[in-house]
C-alpha cells in the first residue's frame, strides 16, 4: 500500500509542478508586464526600474527557478499591482466564491443524480426524454449565455432579482441557479449512462432471477456499482469549487477568485495569475486523490490490487 | 511421409506477470520444450484447456513471437528474425486466422476489399488480376461477389469466418495457423466451416496447424493431434486412434469429459481441482496435483515425452514407466 | 400426474418482432428436461419470459402455470416468491453472474433470507453449509470474499448454492458450462446431477451442446426459430431423430472415435426473426422441403408416446434417415 501511496502523490506533484511551468510560458510569452501595467507611454526608464524591480530583466530560466525556489519556501510573490502579497489577495476572494459554488455545488448532486437514475429506470418515458433534453440543453448552452438569459428574465422583465453585485443574498441566487444547471445537466447524463450501463448487467438479471424486489435490485445492486464511475465526475467537481465560477463571477460581477484571475490575466499580474493556478491545481489534484482512495473503497477488484502493493 | 514443412524444436516461452497493479513478478511458463513436426499438407491438431500454452505456440510457430530458446524452422530454414525482408517472404506464405471474425474485420471496408489488401501490400498482380482473385476467392469460400459487396456487420458469423479464410487465402500461403477458428460458432456453421476446411485443403495441399479446445472438431481436420496441458505436450499421436485409446490421465479425463450423445455420465472421469494457474507450476508433472493415479515419483520428477508404440508419444510416469518395466 | 411446469402457447415479442412464436412445454416433478438449439432459436428467452425477467419492452403472450397457478403477468410480489424460491435460475457468464461489489456471504445470505425463515446466525452458518456442499473449500473464510477472487468454475458453484438457498422445484441452468473448460463443465454437469439426485429437484438444461443436454437430461426438446422442434425421450432422439432439423444438427458434430466421415452441414443460416419465411422456418435449409412446407408452419403433433416433431416431411424424414427410397 505504501508504494501505491507514494506513487499517486508523486504523480499529483508532477502534475502540480506542470500546471505552474505552464502558466509561467504562457504568460511570460504573452505579453510584457511591465508595458501592460503602466501603458505604453511610460517613459523607457521607468519601465526599465519596473522590468528590474521585479526581476523582469533576467533571463526567463533564471526567473523560472527563482519562481519555484520562492514557491519551494512558500513565497507566492507580491502583485505587480498593488504590492501586497499575492496569497493574500487570493485567499481573501476565497470565502466569495465558495458562497456561489458550495450552495450549487449541493443542487448539482441533489438535482442531477436523483433526475439521471429516476431516467435510467424509466428509459425511454416522457420524463426521461424530458431530463435528458433539459440535460443536453444545460451543457451545451454556455453559462454565460444561460447567465445573461436569467437576468433577462428575472432581473431584467421581472425586476425580481438583482442582476449584479454582492450586497445581499438575493445576489448569489442568479449566480447560484446559473452554476447549479450546468453541472446538474452533466451530472444527470452521467449518472443516467452509468446506470443503465450497470443495469444491463448480468449480475442484475441474477438478482431478479433469485427474487428480490425490483426495489431492492435497485438499491443494494445497480447503485453501488454505478456509484464507481460517478464518483469521477463528482472528484471533478469538488476540484472546481475554487475556479469553476470564472466566467459567472465575471456576468454577475461577483468579486471571487474566478474574477480575481481575469483582472489578473488582463493585466499580466504574474504573481496573482500563479498563485491562483497554483491553488486550482493542487485543488484538483487533491480531489482526484480522494476520487483515488474512494474507487478503492467502492470497488473490492482496486481494493484487492492495492492490497497486493 | 512427406517432407516436414514445419519443425519447432524444443521451444519455450515465459512471460513476467505481475499480480495486481504493483503485485510482485512471477515468471510464467507458457510454453515449456515443445517440439513438433508438421508435414507438407498435413494438419495437427492442438487441444488443451485455458492456461495450456496452445495459443501461444501457435504465435511462435508463425514468427509472430520469438521463443526465449529453441527454433522453429519453415521449409528447411530457420524463421528470419521479425520485420526484415527474409521474414517478410516467409510471412507470406504463412497465415492466422482466429476465433473472433468480427475483431480480426474492419467494420468499415466491404470485405472484398478487405480480401483484396493483402494482394495490393504485397504488389501481387495487376488491379485486374486482383479483382479476378478476390472473386476466385470468394468462390472458394462459398460465398458470392454479392457477399464481397457488403460490409462486416450485414454478414453472418460463418460467413465472416469465410471472408477472413479467403483473405489468409489470397497470398496462395503454404501454412495455415487456426486459433479456435470454429468456437464462436453454431453447431451446424461449424460444420460448414469445418467442411469448408478440408475441402480447402485437399484442394490447396495446404499445411495447418489447428488449435482448439474441442476434442470433436480437432479430431474431424487432424492427422495427428497434440495435447498440452501447462505449456507442455503431454501427449502425441494420430488423430484416429488418440482419443479411442488416450493413454495419459489427463487426455483420458478430457475424453472423458466430453459429452457424447446416446451416452450417459456413468463412469465418467471427473477432474478434481480448478484449472492450472502457469503463474504457479506444481513441481514434477505438472498435472500431478489433479491426477487420480499419481505416485509419489510424479512430485519429483518431470516426465519426458517418449514413445509408447507406432507414433503414440506419451510423457507420464506410469505409461512410460509400464514399457520400461517391460523392457528390463 | 400433473406437470410442476406447465407452458402453453408461449410467445414473446420484441419491439414487434416475435422471437417466441407459440412455445408449449410440460416439465414434470423431479425430470431433467434438456432445451437445444442454436443461438436465436429462443431456448433462453423461454424461461426468462417465463419467470418474467425480460426487459419491459418484450411483449409476453400465452400462459405458464406453475402446480396449476398462473404466473405469468402475475404481480410483482407473488413472482419475487416464485423467483429464487420455487424456480430458481443460474447463468452462463460467470465472470459477471454475481454483483462485484458485494462479498459472496451478502449475495448468498439475500437468498436465503428471502427464502427461507431463518435468523441471525442461523442465516449464516446455512450460508457456509450451501458453501461446503456445492464443494468450495474453507467455506467460512471464503464467505467474506468477493466474486473476482474465485474462478470460473468456484462462481457457477457459488451460483449454485445460492439457487439451492430458496429449496427450489425447479432449476433453470441457462447454458451453465458453457464458458468453461472442459475437465471443468464436467465437474459442474456432476454436481448438477448429484444435486438434483438428493433434492429430488427438476432441470432445464439449456444448452447449444447436444452432448451436454444428452448426457444429462431425461427428455429434450429442439428448438428452431422460436418454436420446439422436435420433442423426445434424449435417448431415443440422439439414435433415431425424425425431425430434418434435428437430424442436422446431431450429423453436424464431430465423431470422437469410429470411422471419420463427411459432416452434414446446414446450408444458410437462421432466418432473421425479422424476416421469418413462411411456413415452417426451417424449410428454407431443409434438404427434405417440398411446396407444402412453404404454405403454413407445422404444430407440434405426437407421433408415437412421448414423442412429438412440427414436420409435415416427418414420415419422409424416417425413412431417408433409414435408408429407404422416398415413396
């Protein structure tokens, strides 16, 4: 067991230790820092104090180790901006968007789940055809198009809610429906597909064959075993609780991290743009760890594999 | 006799397996000092339970895997070492056709062109001439150009099993390896592949060497058949009199435990012990754990195949003990 | 005396196409009954319709009574006693027969506590008893095991076991040696029959394996196409088949020892279930076909006790299988 351990948590490092590389070429390729944040008027001089102030100057492999050395020490660096650490800037965001993404991150499973087994039972039904158009409909139509469609409607024509802004809980409710749709919709094709694949089973026939209730086939056979390939898309969502909401903070105008990133991405804030990719990776990685540890919980053929090791 | 066209010599085989994902290796043995002779235009047959290596052989014999020792000669000359241009001659007159028809298919060419690819890889004869051959070809295997039109999915199994032959076919090859090549198949399709088989044969003076875990089907297409059980032959002899008198306990279980109409199970042989498992080898003779007559001498030591009369060969203690006996 | 099984006019429908066109069968008390035929002919789909386990869009026509009680369209709580209980069913697959997430004492105890009146620790020690007697060894350890830690053979044992956990009348063994090799079908065929020897149980054997079904069954019945072709006592079918089809089928196999000759191949294949021919299905392939065959599907008559073939060629069928000139 130990050296399945050890091999899962050096490879979520690596994939750590990537996500940063990354992010690092790509915006050291994209764009000068030092021109985005004080214009192109600047006089050369100033930009070129600005260049060494933050190490600009160097070259970019000096700058890479540099970068992950501090990193290694737990330096996450200061905005370019403002100056004040970038960690805390971000950490700060934080509790905003978990306030949009916990409360639709419950409706995804308390609606999607349910609504893909109900249709799996009912293959074929009026309601399972309805889910799954409700469901294609919710992944295929952006969440900014279904953003902009709510507020339309209910900030819009209806003057029921506020279309933007963070001043009381009447503000995260657009946001909330917005990001719980999408990923109910994903959530309930998944579950569905998982389902009827569990339920063409042989196993199932067997358990009908020795009797027991349509009820209880259901419940102690089909939804264990299709709990195993749901649980992977559930990891992902959990990985997404920090960033998923990018594009909804940014219609709603909500100040989380997602917008966080996007103001820090306009304006090649380095230090800002890494730390939050930083913390979105070793999110992700996390959640697939447990995704990891749960399969092995779920499905005794892992658990024996493990065992072995 | 004929001359032989193939002589495997002493051929072995194993594998590093792990148990579960980071479980420790173990070496598997799946074939262990096999030797065989097929003469031109003769077939053998291969039998033998999951586990017995017969596959594996099968992919030695035709250079699709290299042995870890022994040799495999094709005409006369040693097999050319793979993917080079002396191997790609002998390729040629060599084919494999297997169980799963509808895997061994691409589902989006009609088959005739799939009968046709080997003739146009191998530059064999101008377009014209290939069409000729292609239909020649789907003669042979009692199937019309109507067939050659359709795609994989609108044929039956037998008549998918038909196009893969005529595509093994479509080279003129001199050696046929089959890999259960009846076993997906109903009854009555199996006989009209088995049929179609030796008709070939016969008409083609082809070579084959037929594996299948079914005594019946390799006894009907086999002049000589061999019987493996754990990477090993433990028995060898003609076709038509192998399974009237198996000599080896294990070849008389498998009689025995194949079901005959018009007989009841009374006084049937029934193996104890679940199939053998090549990842763990017993010691001596591998069938001794499962053996009702084995003595202690079947621990030690591993039989060898020696001859028990006329071209029966048998590797077991008390057989060939018995002639030793005899002799002294 | 009154058959245990009793199926009359049988049909099953899927998405309208019939894959059952019209099935009787009388299985009586404690007789082994043998279903050939080859994939399509509807041996399986038979009983599945008969205990009701086909998926919902199936449509089930005709009548199964079980001791005089008709089941079939019964309600959902008086089929769940019968499952398991007085009929029960074994698969081919073993490999996917049994729920992978749940150890075999889970699986094994669900039955018995269906089935049988029994409590607490009681349950249990029943549990490892079926083990032992379906010959698994170490019984009480390998309980808390899971499916894929056993071999082929050990989950059909297993699945076994747990059919005898309701004390059923009947077993349905749905091509249950199918997947397995040979040395390992003929442990399983031998803890069939002792099985069914002690508990004084009936058997379907369903099988494509005319070897099989001949050994082990008292009576067979040939299925083509959807319907019983042939019906007869095994040993008088396999020496003197009368039914074009049946006869086919047992000049198709191989010979193990004798004399080699020429198989008797079926030309075509089975007709599509979709596309049936007219009249009998299988005058399409019959070496023995005249017009007649063309025009209406033949009933299943009796032709001597205990016997029974759907051919209008029947007494032309004997005679060519005999030797004599037709006419």
């Amino acid at each position: 067991m130990g050296r399945y351990l050890a091999i899962r948590f050096g490879r979520a490092a690596l994939t750590i230790v990537l996500v940063v590389t990354f992010a690092f070429v790509v915006l050291r390729l994209s764009g000068d820092p030092a021109l985005m944040i004080l214009g192109p008027e600047a006089p050369p001089e100033v930009l070129a104090a600005f260049r060494k102030a933050w190490g600009l100057d160097d070259p970019i492999w000096f700058q890479y180790l540099d970068y992950f050395g501090a990193i290694a020490k737990g330096e996450l660096g200061r905005s370019m901006r403002d100056g004040r650490p970038a960690i805390e800037l971000v950490l700060e965001r934080i509790p905003a968007t978990l306030a949009l993404t916990l409360p639709a991150f419950f409706f995804k499973v308390v609606l999607g789940i349910p609504a893909g087994i109900y249709a799996a039972l009912h293959r074929g039904s009026a309601i399972d055809r309805a889910v799954m158009m409700t469901a294609v409909a919710g992944f295929t139509v952006p969440s900014f198009v279904l953003a902009l469609l709510l507020v339309l409607v209910f900030a819009v024509q209806l003057g029921w809610l506020p279309s933007g802004g963070q001043d009381s809980w009447r503000h995260a409710i657009l946001p909330i429906v917005t990001l719980s749709l999408g990923g109910a919709a994903v959530l309930a094709r998944f579950t569905r597909s998982a389902m009827l694949e569990v339920l063409g089973q042989p196993y199932i026939r067997t358990a009908s064959a020795k009797g027991v209730p349509w009820r209880k086939v259901v419940t102690s056979h089909a939804l264990p075993n299709a709990a195993i390939p749901t649980v992977t898309i559930l990891g992902f969502m959990v990985g997404t609780l920090i960033a998923g909401a990018v594009v909804v903070e940014s219609v709603f105008s909500w100040p989380g991290v997602g917008r966080l990133l996007v103001v820090a991405v306009a304006n090649r804030d380095l230090a800002v743009v890494q730390c939050i990719l930083l913390l979105v990776a070793m999110t992700m990685v996390t959640s697939n760890l447990v995704v990891d540890f749960l399969y092995g919980f779920l499905d005794p053929r892992l658990r024996a594999k493990g065992a072995h090791a | 006799m004929s001359p032989p066209l193939v002589e495997v010599t002493e051929i072995s085989r194993s594998y590093s397996m792990r148990s579960g994902m980071f479980g420790r290796t173990a070496a598997v043995h799946a074939v262990d000092g096999v030797s065989l002779t097929i003469p031109k235009g003769q077939t053998l047959g291969l039998v033998g339970e999951s586990g017995s290596g017969k596959s594996t052989t099968g992919r030695i014999v035709l250079g699709l895997e290299p042995p870890d020792s022994g040799e495999v000669r094709f005409d006369g000359k040693s097999m050319a070492a793979p993917v080079t241009a002396a191997w790609r001659t002998q390729r040629a007159r060599m084919q494999m056709i297997f169980q799963d028809p509808l895997g061994a298919l691409d589902r989006r060419l009609p088959v005739a062109t799939q009968i046709r690819e080997p003739l146009d890889i191998h530059g064999l004869g101008t377009p014209a001439e290939r069409e000729d051959r292609v239909r020649d070809l789907l003669r042979a295997v009692e199937l019309t150009p109507a067939h050659g039109a359709r795609y994989p999915g609108a044929l039956s199994g037998g008549q998918r099993q038909r196009i893969v032959l005529a595509r093994a076919l479509a080279t003129k090859p001199d050696f046929l390896v089959c890999d259960e090549p009846v076993s997906a198949l109903d009854v009555s399709i199996q006989a009209q592949v088995v049929n179609l088989l030796c008709d070939l044969q016969a008409q083609l003076g082809l070579t084959l060497l037929f594996i299948s875990h079914d005594l019946r089907v390799v006894r009907q297409i086999s002049n000589v058949v061999a019987v493996m059980y754990l990477g090993r032959i433990v028995e060898i002899g003609s076709a038509d009199d192998l399974f009237a008198r198996p000599e080896h306990p294990y070849t008389q279980a498998l009689v025995s435990a194949s079901p005959a109409p018009g007989r009841r199970s009374a006084g049937r042989i029934v193996l104890a012990g679940d199939p053998p498992n090549p990842a763990a080898r017993p010691q001596g003779c591998a069938f001794h754990p499962r053996c009702p007559r084995a003595i202690a001498r079947c621990a030690r030591e591993v039989p060898a195949l020696s001859t028990v009369g006329g071209n029966r060969q048998v590797a077991c203690h008390l057989v060939t003990g018995a002639e030793t006996r005899d002799a002294a | 005396m009154a058959p245990l099984v009793n199926i009359e006019g049988l049909s099953v429908a899927f998405n309208g196409v019939p894959v059952l066109r019209g099935v009787d069968l009388a299985l009586g008390k404690g007789e082994a009954l043998g279903l050939v035929g080859e994939s399509g002919s509807g041996k399986s789909v038979t009983w599945l319709a008969a205990l009701g386990l086909l998926p919902r869009h199936a449509k089930v026509t005709g009548s199964v009574r079980l001791n005089g009680r008709e089941i079939l369209g019964a309600p959902a709580a008086q089929l769940d006693r019968v499952r398991g209980g007085r009929v029960a069913m074994i698969f081919q697959d073993p490999a996917s027969a049994l729920n992978p997430v749940l150890t075999i004492r889970k699986q094994l105890c669900e039955s018995l506590a269906l089935h049988r009146d029994l409590q607490g620790n009681a349950v249990k020690a029943e549990a490892r008893r079926l083990l032992d007697l379906v010959g698994i060894p170490d019984a009480g350890r390998r309980l808390e095991a899971y499916p894929h830690e056993f071999s082929g053979g050990q989950v059909q044992r297993i699945m076994i076991a747990m059919a005898l956990a309701g004390n059923p009348d009947v077993l349905i063994a749905d091509e249950p040696t199918t997947a397995l090799d040979a040395t390992i079908q003929a442990q399983i065929l031998e803890l069939l029959s002792s099985i069914r020897c002690e508990f004084g149980m009936a058997m379907v054997l369903i099988s494509h394996d005319l070897g099989v079904v001949a050994e082990n069954c008292d009576r067979v019945a040939v299925m083509y196409a959807g319907r019983i072709v042939e019906e007869a006592p095994s040993n008088q079918l396999f020496a003197d088949p009368v039914h074009p089809y049946a006869q086919s089928l047992i000049g198709a196999l191989p010979p193990l020892d004798g004399p080699r000759r020429r198989l008797t191949a079926i030309p075509g294949t089975v007709p599509d279930p979709a596309m049936m021919p007219d009249g009998c299905a299988f005058a399409p392939r019959c070496a023995l076909a005249s017009d007649p065959c063309g025009l209406a599907a033949p009933t299943l008559a009796p032709i001597a006790n205990e016997r029974a073939v759907a051919c209008i060629r029947a007494e032309a069928s004997r005679r060519a299988l005999l030797g004599i000139a037709a006419e």
